[in-house]
C-alpha cells in the first residue's frame, strides 16, 4: 500500500477529522431528533461509519461523482454537502437539498457530483455504472465512486453493475461498506464467502478487503483504486469492514446482535478515536487544536438544526413541480 | 368480541394456518428476530423456527421466484416483500413466471403462494417507499389481488388467500397496521371477489379502497349531518372484482365517487369507471363519475405535502357535495 | 412522397439525431452486428461505431439503469430493450429511478432518456414475449408514454421524444414494424400530448392505440358503407394524454368505443373511459362507453388463440352497431 | 473424475446414444417446418448441444427436477418427454404438452419433474432454487438441475439465486451450457474472465468446467455434483462448454461468427459422432447396432410428425381456460 494518505498536508489531515465530527454530530443531532418525534419519517444513520465515507471521498476531485444509499449523511457531507441545507431536508423545509421533497433517503447535490442517495437496496449501482459511461464518453476524466451496502451485494443489480462496469472499463469504483448486517441480516448468513471483496473476481475487477474503520488505510487503497479507475484500467471493487453504531433505522431492538458486539466496536475500534490518535503520535495536531475542530464541527450543526428549524416549510404551489423537466 | 390491530390479524392469520399445514412457511427479508420491518412476523420465528420463518438475502427476485419454485412443487409460501415498492425488482417472477405458468403449461401445475406486502404512505418514506402500485398487477391474468381495509378483513381474507391455489398478492396499508377492529380468534374466510358495503346509503355510492375506505366513511358520516346518504363499498379484493355489487350498488344510488390512493392516472379506478359505464348502472347515473386518486407526482418527503397528495376526508365531502349538485 | 416501413422510420429517426447531437447513444441487447431482435438497428453499428451502438450483455436492470445515470449526467441515452415484456425486470429502474430522481432531488437533475421497446402479440411468440403493459408506466408520474401507430407518426414522435428532457417509454409495436406510410425524409418533431384524428367521422368515436388504430380505421371504412361516421381518434402519446381532443370529439359524437390490445381488466382504457365520465363529454353521451381490449388470460401460442384475445376488425364493427343501438 | 458414465450398462448407454440422435433429429425438423413456414412464433435449436443435455440428466432419477430455457427441446428429451407431444406443441396442438397455449418456449411436464422451458433468459432459475427448497423442507431426497446459458449468467437472477441456495445449501445443480454466444454477443465480450464456472466462488459454490461435447465428461461431473447437491452439501456450478450449430433462432444472419468457426465445432467436436466412436472403440455397440439406433430415432421423430400434424388444434372454448387453478 502506499502512504498517500499520510502524506497529505496538515490541512486536508485535519479537515478529514473535521468531517468525521461533522458526520457524527449530524446523525447523534438526528437520532436525537427522531426520538424525540421531532423528525417525520425514518433515517438510516452512520455512527461509527465515518472513516470509510471520508476516506472513500479524500482522493476524490471536486467533479468526480458518488452514488450513495439509504445510509447516506456521510457520504454526502465528505462530498462536501452542507449540514444546513442537509439538516433543512431531514425537517421537510424549502431550504432543504431537495426543497423537502425527498428527505435523507434522497439527498443528492447533482452540481456537485452527489448524484444522490438512495432509498432502493442496490439501485443506485447502475447509475454509478452510467455516470462512469458519460465521462468515458465524453472523456471527462471523473471517476464515479459507488457506495452501497454488504447486504446490497445479494442484489441482482450489484452483479449486473459490476460486470458491464467490467466488460466496458469504466472508471467507477465500488465501494462496499460491510457494516455485519443488512436490515437485521448478518452478512455471515446471508453470504457464504468471507470475504464480499472477493465476488469482484467474477467480473475480472479487482478486490481489496480494507480497515473500514482506519481512515489512513481507507483513503490510501481508494486512492490506488480512483487512479485505476481514471487511467482507464477499468474498475475496482473495495470493501470496508465497518459496523454501524446505532439501530438500522428508529425503532430498531437490535436482537440480532449482541451488546458486547456493540461495545468491542465502539471503545476499541471508533475511527474517530483512532484517526485522532494517529495524529497526535504523529504530531500533526496539538490536544487544543482537535478540541477545536470538534468543537466547531458541533457548532457548525448546531448552526446547521438553527437553519433547518428557522427555515419555511415549502408552499403548497410547489406540490405539481419538479415532475417533468 | 376481541379488538386486535391489524398487524396482530395478520399474524393471528398467519400463524393459525401454519400450525394446521406444513407446507405453509414465510419467507422474506427481516422477518425473523426482526419480526419484518412493521413487525407483523414478530414472534413467529420463536413459535415456528427458522426453517419455516425464512429470512432470507436482499434478492427480491429470487425469493420471489423461488416462492414461486417452492409453490410449483408442492409448498405453500407467503412472502413478505418488505415494501411494496420493491415489487419493482420481482415483477419478472410475478408476472412472468407466477401468473403465467398454470396458463402456459397446458393447465398442468398451480402456484399456491401469497405475497403480503405494506404499500401507501403516510409514514414519510418519501418516493421510493410509500406508493400503492396495485393497479400492475390487478392489470396480470393469472393473479389475485387483495386490499384489506380492516383488521377483520385482513384475517379472514388472509386465509382465503393462503388457501387460494393461485398466486395472491396481498396488500396491507402501513398505516392501517396499527387500526383495531373486533377479530374473532377462530379462524374464518372472506372469499375473494366478494364486496362488503361498509356503510349503507341512498344518494351516492362511494367505492373506496385499503385506507380510503376509512376516509369515506369519515366522510360519509359528516354528510349524513349534512342530509346526504352515502353507501360506501368496499371492493376488498380487486381481482376477482366483485362488479355486481358494485352495479347494483350504484343503479341504486344513480351516483358514484371513487376513491384510492394510488396516482390517479392509471390508477385502478379507470378500471372501476370503466366497468359502471358500460354496465346497466349507466343509465341510471344522475352525474358524471367522479374518480379521487393521488396528484401525478412521486411521494413527497414533506409531511404537508405528503398529505396533499392523496384524497382527504375533506376532498371527498366535497367531491359528493359536487356530484350532489350533479355537476 | 417516399414509402417507409414503421422500423425505417425509427432508424431513420434514431440516424438523423445521432448524426446531430454527439450525446445522442444507443445500448441495447444485440443491436450491433446483429441489428436488433427486429433489425431496426441494421446497419447503425457500420455507420456510428460500438461506442456509439452499444452491444451489452443480458441485464435489463443494469443497463436501464446505466441509461439513467448517463442521462443523470450529460448524455442522451436511446435504450432498446429487446422485447417489452422484459421490462418487469427494468422496472426498479425505471419507476424508483428514472421517474423519480427530479423530483426527489427537489427539481435538481434531469433524466433525457428514451426507452424503446417492442410490444404486443401476433407473431406466435407466447405469453413471454407478447405482453402489452403500458398501462404500468403510464400510471407513473415522471414518465412519459408513447405508441406511435405508423411509420409517419413513429419517426416525428421518436424525434420528440429523444429532444424531451425526461424518460420517456416509447412502444414500438412489433406487428407494425413492415408496415408502410409516406414519410419525410427530412426531420420533423410531433409533439408529445398532441392526439391525432385518424379519420372523422360524426355518430360515433373509436379511440385506439398502436396496431388497433388500423383494427378501427377497418371497421370505420365497413361501418361507412354501413352507413355509421366514424371518428378515429389515436392518443399517440398516454402521457401526456390529449384529453381535450377526446372530449371533443366524444361530445360530438355522443358514443364512444375505447380499443386498445393490452388486457381489458386494468388497461389504460379505463383511464380514458375515466377520463370521459368525468369530463363535459358526459352530458352527451347518448350510449354507454364501451372498452375492447384483451381477454384476461396470457397470450397464448396457437395462432387462432392468439388472435382470438385480442380485438379485432369484427369485435370493433359489432361493438359500434351495439353502441349505435344504444345498447 | 470418477468414470461412473463408463460404468454404466450397454442399455443405459446406448439410450444415451439414441437419446441424442432423437434430440437432434428433432430440432434438424423443426428447423426445416420453420424454414416452411409450417410452424409459427420461433424457435431456439440445440443442434450440437445434444451432449450436455443429455448428460446432465444421465445421473438424474425419475422424480430429479429441471428448469430449461428458450433453448430447451434436448433438456425436454433428455428428461423424458415424449417427441409427439412435444412436436405438436410446436404445431400448437391440444395434444401438446401444453395444449397448444405454450409453444416451444414454454414445454414443461410438471409431474416429470420437467418444471418448464422459460422464454425470460434466467428467468428460471430462481424456480429450481424454489423447487430445491421444497425437496429440503420436504426432506424429499431430490435435486433440481437447472440449465441456463453462458448470457443468462450476466442477469440478476443468476446472481441472487446462486446466493440463496448456497446460503440454504439447497440441493440444486445449476448447469451453465456455454455456448459462447448469447443472441448475437459473444461471451468473451460480454463477461470479463475465461471460465463462467469461476463465477461460484462469489458464493462459496464449487465451479467445474466441462467439455459439453463429452458426453462422458458430462455425465461424470454431473453425477458427483448431484451426490454433492442430494447428499446436503449444498449447489455445484457446471459449465459445460458448447456451441449451437444452427443461428440463434429463426433468421439469424450470424455476423457475429464465422463460417469457419463453425464448421471447426461441426466437423471436429459433434458430440455425438464423439460418442458413438467411443461406444465403437470400447466394442460397447456395433455399427449396425448403432445405424438401427440412428435410423429407429429417426422414425420416432418421424412419427412425432405424424401425431403433430394429424393433432387437432385447440377449440375456441378452451382458451380462457387454464389461467387460474
Ligand atoms: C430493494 C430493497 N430491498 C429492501 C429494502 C429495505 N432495506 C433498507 S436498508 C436494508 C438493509 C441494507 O443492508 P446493507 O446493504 O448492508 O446496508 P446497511 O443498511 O447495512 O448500511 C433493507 C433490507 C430496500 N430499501 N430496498
Ligand atoms: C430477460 C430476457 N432478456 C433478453 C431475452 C432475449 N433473448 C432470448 S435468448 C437470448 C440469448 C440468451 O443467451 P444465452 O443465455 O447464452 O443462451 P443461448 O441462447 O445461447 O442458449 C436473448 C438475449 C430474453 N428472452 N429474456
Ligand atoms: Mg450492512
Ligand atoms: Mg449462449
């Protein structure tokens, strides 16, 4: 592996964990709102998931593109989303992303090459495979990173994806964050191989298992894989070990899994921790200096729930928009 | 008698069939601890097992089609499809190959399998989990469509369905799970393709659907204050559609409103229109038909306009008061 | 002017746009070297390249929705999928995705995206391959629904739809691909939503879409010596549908026949019969409105069978003289 | 690979040889009725394919399952269904195995364990996942062979039940006839790795490669994969590879292949000319014994012919028959 990711400046190192507070702090603020009844709906949240959204988006340029999933928050603020107009959305206002149309399984920032969540298990990975075929097309030079989860890959759409992905060598990387479970579904019963990196060889396109929880380890392996994919050599297909915190979605009991199962993950294995603790040792960042960031990551959504509550709900008029072009 | 949810009749459906036949098992995704994503199957796993309480991948279309394998060769399988959305991803298996076969094949072979599957919204799913797309397969020769508007319904037309020789698909209302109603706790069966006037009236029929029938009924009420005796008719299942009630439901009354949440446009009540007018009822009707479905847009996220989308209790009253005035 | 045939004048259509407009691509099952399953892409490849005719492999879903995302992003995808009854496996994509993303996304992003695709019975290809199911997207805002009958009509629509910024499904009716009429050689657009008067005529309106509008243009010529006027009225496009332009040709006539192949039960028939129930033509309908469509069962392979389900020139002529009697 | 097929008696082998020719002679005559004009709709031939059909049910019992596909009529035979009947399904007769409603896409003969041809390419797999399950939940002992072809393994379907029966360790063969084409694309473009086999290993499913055109071959691999699937050890991927002689289906130009290709599987590869040299050279036939095998397959289709033709065509009162049970 190369030491990409370690050799970055000292600003995008501390931005990375900025995102990552500014991740966790979203979802805890909306768990907190959901259980609350504040929040309509349902959300999916990525607690504990932070490291393999912001080191998935690191080597990626402003007009490279993601799809992303029901599961989405992170993927979207490490594309560079703002929490306000993402936190307007989750509360239905006209500041919203979508205007309040869509809420969290819809987030997109098409502009901004967020080609947007998605609420069907699987259904983005043939958009991804189509934008990689656009910028193949037009010689764009983007690359189109696909995020989805491990129960996604028992999907038909993730196999057809991958193999005209493959066969047409598109630059679109697959990223899979095996979070252990589907809804409740423990990929262990729902997949009879170790490892989800490996069904990458049923297509010809490479498959490499990583630390989802290790940032450094995350973006070094997508930076290999988006140079691939860029150069022309076709796609790669990634799989981060990770695990999500919280429920699958409000209301969840989580019988499926046990609280020690829980807790190894979250005191020894929390990528925040862990990311912070890298750059201490390495003397990249003093103690006063994360406390800041953390600190200002907590006020920016703070600001962010300020914005969404302050703003308009949309007008009824709006109801017929946005149908048709 | 009991009151039971209509969550609680399904499962009490469900479950009672299975301790009398083997061959009946339930598949689908997080229907094990779990207990499915509205919790209809809760508890069922600890009761039947994990053999007959399948969990099983994110595949909607293998376990659609290996239903239809499973009940092809001598199974019968209800399968939960967690939202009736992703019936996007099974329709091959459904239209193609569950209501096809017995057709194809000369006669030889049946399909004896139930799809329970949550469709409407109301719960803020947004776009892609919260449509009512019932008209696609009532459009398929070869399935049975349900939509139950109680719990009473539910359980006893969950049994006719479960005991049907042919592919069902059976929808229940999200929104409708939680609504009580009186359920004996013995079995009994609704047969398919048979109506139930909810409410008897005089001036207007309304033929209303899964949870509209609860908003017609609302409806009715004010109008009876109002001095307007409304029928309401619930078709409860849309194939085998009960028309005669329907015709003479309306002969009677010379006037007909129809309702269902599902996007007006294409919607199910086209067929319903279609079938009155050019039945015997149409030379009694007094006033145009008049159709109530949901705006032509995808489900919005915002609560509000979430709710504009579809029919309300008001849009209704006014809707009778217009066809009233014969207008 | 020049004689074409209906498959002509699609690659006709499809050549001039893509000689036009470099976003303008074709993907599809077997449409290189091979043409197409009904060769209206023949010789596309040697002119526009396997960039530009993209064979895929067998995966409707993926490559349905690969035209998404591509059109989600700049190009402007022409799908063939190979035969209509596949889209059951296409739906996911085409209903959550292509239809949905502008709205969910709050009017952010458009999907330019055609999808062609070659439907109805009459070439002994079995209950699999025959289907006519545009009612399903016809019931899904965000879609966009065409059926042009004539070679004239499909290359001016083809043109309209591939211009149009939003999906669009585009029924190619199998049947009439050799089937001829006068066609421009140069460019020309028919707008979606603009119905056509096949023929006018006064005591009676026959609405018909694709192969059935010729069923009608028949039986109006043996009515006419019969001494009936018959209007025959084709929609062109179910969404947007031209109501205004059924309306008045229904409160014309006053008795109005609604003709489509797709099974009766469901079909997009009861969306127009709906329509006129509920419209002004109402008051003038002097005989109740009668639908034709296919009988409820799959098609089936034997030839006589086959025809026998769907309407034909006999069924359209007795049904008008019932209309005309008022019956 | 055990030689359980050499094992086999003189009569089960010179079945196997009349089998084929009656598999070839068959689709040899529909050919020429389509070329005619004499039958409707179309028809996918197996001419050249006879082999892999008819060793992969060598080793099936009587009450085995199978799925077939578009390209099915060998499958038919070679699990038993009778010529006649199904020739007069071609005609569209009542006395065909489907009464006429079905054709040659959809022959099935549901209490002969034939559960259908099936017009959606993979649109049949997921059934024999289905009819695996109910021989495990039935503890009936029984496998289901499911065929497809090297195309269909691009779908969905493919993906999602290869999944699920490994997961359940169901008693299901799926057999993979790559016959290198699928309409027109060619498998080298249209999947990116050498063998279709490999594609198990995405589920923890053995995958074996076959010379389809071995009779023998076939034969063996199929019988350990069925004791595997029978015993409880779960699914086996087979790919038997092919090549059909004869274009897709009715009025194929065949641009996609050349002349001498063809001519190459036709003259070097016939599988059974192949076999019969074996049972020649192993002194388990003679060649008069072989000729009266050729000649009496012959006839049979011959008769099959006969029964179609002199078959009544269905009557207008059955045809809303048969759509519910
Ligand atoms: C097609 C489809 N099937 C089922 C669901 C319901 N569902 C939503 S998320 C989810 C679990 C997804 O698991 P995974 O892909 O591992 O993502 P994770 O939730 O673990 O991030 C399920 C079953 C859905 N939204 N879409
Ligand atoms: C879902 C679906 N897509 C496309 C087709 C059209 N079609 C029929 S056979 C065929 C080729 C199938 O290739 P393969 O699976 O290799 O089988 P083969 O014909 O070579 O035996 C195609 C594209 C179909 N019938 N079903
Ligand atoms: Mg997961
Ligand atoms: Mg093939």
């Amino acid at each position: 592996m190369t030491d990409w990711a370690g050799r970055q400046s000292d600003e995008v190192v501390k931005d990375w964990l900025r995102q990552m507070h500014l991740i966790r702090f979203f979802d805890e603020k909306v768990d907190e709102f959901f259980a609350k009844g504040m929040i309509h709906g349902t959300t999916h949240l990525c607690v504990g998931q932070e490291a393999s959204a912001v080191g998935a988006c690191a080597p990626l340029k402003d007009d490279d593109m993601i799809t992303s999933t029901h599961r989405g928050h992170g993927h979207c603020i490490a594309k560079g989303a703002e929490p306000d107009r993402m936190m307007a959305e989750l509360f239905g206002r006209v500041t919203g992303y979508c205007k309040g149309k869509g809420g969290s399984m819809h987030i997109a920032d098409v502009d901004k090459g967020n080609l947007g969540a998605n609420g069907i298990v699987g259904g983005g990975i043939p958009l991804a495979v189509g934008a990689a075929l656009t910028s193949q097309m037009k010689k764009q030079g983007k690359v189109a990173v696909c995020f989805f989860g491990d129960g996604a890959t028992n999907e038909g759409s993730f196999h057809e994806s991958l193999n005209l992905a493959s066969i047409w060598k598109l630059p679109v990387v697959f990223v899979c964050e095996n979070n252990q479970y589907g809804m409740s579904g423990p990929v262990k019963d729902m997949v009879n191989i170790e490892d989800i990196a490996d069904r990458g060889a049923s297509y010809g396109i490479p498959g490499r298992v990583v630390d989802g929880n290790n940032l450094l380890e995350m973006a070094d392996v997508m930076e290999e894989a988006v140079m691939q994919a860029r150069s022309g050599s076709g796609p790669v297909l990634i799989e981060a070990k990770t695990y999500r915190w919280k429920g699958h979605s409000k209301s969840d009991a989580k019988k499926y899994r046990t609280r020690e199962e829980e807790k190894d993950w979250r005191t020894n294995k929390d990528p925040i921790k862990r990311f912070e603790e890298w750059l201490l040792e390495e003397g990249r960042i003093t103690k006063e200096e994360a406390e800041t960031i953390r600190q200002s990551a907590l006020d920016e959504i703070n600001r962010a729930v300020e914005f969404a509550e302050n703003s308009e709900e949309p007008s009824m008029d709006t109801i017929l928009e946005d149908v048709y072009a | 008698m009991r009151e039971i949810t209509y969550a609680e009749a399904v499962r009490e459906g469900l479950s009672q069939r299975m301790r009398e036949d083997s061959d009946v098992f339930v598949l689908g995704e997080d229907i094990g601890v779990y207990g499915g994503a509205f919790g209809v199957t809760r508890g069922m796993i600890e009761e039947f097992g994990p053999e007959r309480i399948r969990n099983t991948p994110i595949s909607e279309a293998a376990i659609t089609g290996a239903a239809v394998g499973a009940a092809l060769t001598g199974m019968k399988p209800v399968l939960e499809l967690q939202f009736s959305d992703f019936i996007t991803i099974a329709m091959d298996q459904l239209v193609n190959q569950a209501a096809k076969v017995r057709y194809m094949y000369g006669g030889k072979g049946h399909v004896p399998m139930v799809v329970r599957t949550p469709s409407g919204s109301g719960t803020g799913a947004a776009a892609q989990h919260s449509q009512s797309l019932e008209a696609w397969v009532a459009h398929i020769p070869g399935l049975k469509v349900v939509q139950p508007s109680t719990a009473y319904d539910a359980k006893g037309l969950l049994k006719a369905a479960m005991e049907d020789p042919n592919p069902v698909i059976f929808y229940e209302h999200k929104v409708l799970y939680k609504s009580k109603s009186d359920v004996p706790e013995e079995e009994y069966t609704i047969p398919l393709g048979k109506a139930d006037v909810k409410k008897e009236g005089t001036d207007v029929t309304i033929i209303a659907t899964a949870i509209m029938v609860h908003k017609a009924l609302e409806a009715a009420e004010e109008l009876e204050k109002r001095g307007i005796s409304v029928e309401v008719v619930d078709p409860r299942t849309l194939v085998p559609l009960d028309e005669e009630t329907i015709i003479a439901s309306v002969s009677k009354t010379g006037r007909v409103i129809i309702v269902h949440e599902a996007v007006k446009r294409g919607g199910f009540g086209g067929e319903i229109a279609g079938v009155i007018a050019e039945s015997e009822a149409f030379d009694y009707l007094d006033a145009p038909i008049r159709r109530l479905g949901a705006l032509p847009i995808p489900v919005p996220y915002n609560p509000v306009l979430e709710k504009a989308m579809i029919p309300q209790v008001e849009d209704i009253i006014k809707a009778v008061e217009e066809t009233m005035r014969g207008a």
